[in-house]
C-alpha cells in the first residue's frame, strides 16, 4: 500500500520485503549514493519481518541516524520486544501511526511504544475519522459464528487455564499471553 501511495507523489521507495536478492544490492547502493551525497533522499518501506533480520540492520546502521525519518504504520506491532529493538533507535524524526495503539495486555509493549514515539498526539473515533475522510466510509456488518463443539471445549480448557494461572500468581504472565493468543486464534480461525 504504501509504494502505491508514495508512487502517486513521485516517491520511488526501495520494497524491502520478499526474498533477499530483490532489495539487498540496490539498498546497499542507494545507500552509497546518499552516504556520498549523491542522492539526498532514500526512501524505504520495509515490513516488520525485514526490519527484524541481520541484512537489513546491517545496512540501516550505515546510514546517519540524524537523516532518518521513520513512519510506523501499524505501530502497535512496535512494541513487542525485538521489533522495537530493531528501530531506528537514533532516528531524530519519527511518527507512529495505528487504530489501536494500546496492547489490551502487555503494558510492557505500551512503555516501549511511548518511549519510541512519544505520547499520542492526535486521537479520532471511528465516526470522526470517516467524518473528516481519515478513513473511507465502509459498512460494518456483524457475522455470529458459532464454535464447533471440539472449538467449545478446546476455548473452555484454555479459557480455564488463563483462569488458574492468574489466580494462583495474581498477575499476567508470557505464558498466559501465549494462552490468550491462542485463543484468540482459535476465534479467528473458527470454522
């Protein structure tokens, strides 16, 4: 979505995703042009799974932190701890953007989010953001499912698992995270 955006203002951005050999080589000469300021503009998109790989902090740690911008889409992916690890981490410019910017859970990925990116600085309902043409008008129409009845007991064993887990420590632990997701996941993927 983002190299069609950028591409509508002239914006040629290095797709730093998919296999290796399709991005390494022309970052790594992009980045000798504007190290040698031969290019004065870099642009790159890079997904969260890139971002986290040795090839790319390898090149990104060439570049001057003090010319480097970064624009978190779906930030809230930031905060978990080897991602946020992975940003920029001297980027003197940088803007978070997310629907849901809060982890319901990990308190931990919200102080690493607001030490990142700061406090949030502009905040829109669902009714707002369509209003001021933030997002596109859509439809929302709900769709009950019901679980099959394995999907009903393996939901009730784990939903009884983070139960116990949380009355016996009082509070939320990783492994009662990895529950919680997998429930989740079990919603998600619901026959």
């Amino acid at each position: 979505q983002w190299i069609s955006e950028l591409s509508a203002f002239n914006i040629h951005a290095i797709k730093c995703y998919d296999k290796l050999q399709n991005w390494e080589s022309k970052l790594e000469d992009q980045i000798s042009k504007f190290q040698s300021n031969t290019l004065n503009f870099l642009p790159i998109v890079v997904l969260n799974k890139t971002l986290n790989t040795q090839p790319f902090q390898n090149l990104l740690n060439k570049i001057n932190s003090k010319f480097i911008m970064v624009i978190g889409d779906e930030c809230h992916y930031h905060g978990a701890e080897n991602t946020n690890n992975n940003l920029p981490q001297r980027a003197e410019y940088r803007i978070g953007l997310s629907a849901t910017p809060n982890h319901y859970i990990k308190e931990e990925n919200n102080l690493r989010l607001k030490k990142y990116y700061g406090n949030i600085e502009a905040e829109f309902s669902l009714e707002e953001a369509v209003k001021k043409n933030i997002l596109c008008p859509y439809e929302y129409h709900v769709i009950n499912v019901e679980l099959t009845p394995d999907e009903q007991e393996e939901f009730r064993d784990l939903s009884i698992e983070i139960s116990r887990q949380y009355a016996i420590s009082g509070e939320f632990s990783d492994n009662m995270a990895y529950l919680v997701s997998r429930r989740t996941r079990l919603l998600g993927n619901a026959q």
